[in-house]
C-alpha cells in the first residue's frame, strides 16, 4: 500500500466522484458506498495493484472489466482508452 496515506482528502474524492457519476449511472451504488470501495481498496490513492492481480484506480478495478464503466457504450472502450 502507499506509504503517504491518505492519497486524497475525503472532499477531493467527493467532488471526484460527483463530477464523474454519469459515467456510472445509473447504478445502484450511492456516492458513499462508491467512496468506502475506493478508502478500502486504497485509501483515496491512484495506483496499480501491487502482488497478484492487474488492477487498477481507487476502487481497484480489472482492466478487463473496464467496459463497465464507459459512459458511450460497452464498446467503445472510453475507459480503457484513457488508461
């Protein structure tokens, strides 16, 4: 895990997740439950998953499973593309 915990205060991680939650929407998930993912996956910090695994952001997600979160279609790819 990151050494300087956390990566991101709590407000910047709110405002990150309001500006870009029509890219999940809809989705069943609140706003809180999507910040306690991204706290436990990594305590607010942008990384690659360190050991097993190929994941990748705050909430730890598959790049395989990228698609999931593209606003333009599952397709399209916008997520992956971005890196």
């Amino acid at each position: 895990m990151a050494a300087n915990l956390p990566g991101k205060s709590y407000s910047y991680m709110v405002g990150l997740l309001n500006q870009n939650a029509d890219v999940i929407a809809p989705t069943p998930l609140t706003n809180e439950t999507m910040l306690s993912i991204f706290w436990e996956e990594t305590f607010f910090n942008n990384i690659l998953q360190t050991g097993a695994g190929h994941a990748v952001g705050f909430g730890q997600t598959e790049p395989a499973e990228f698609y999931r979160f593209d606003a333009n279609g599952s397709l399209s790819q916008l997520a992956k593309a971005k890196g």
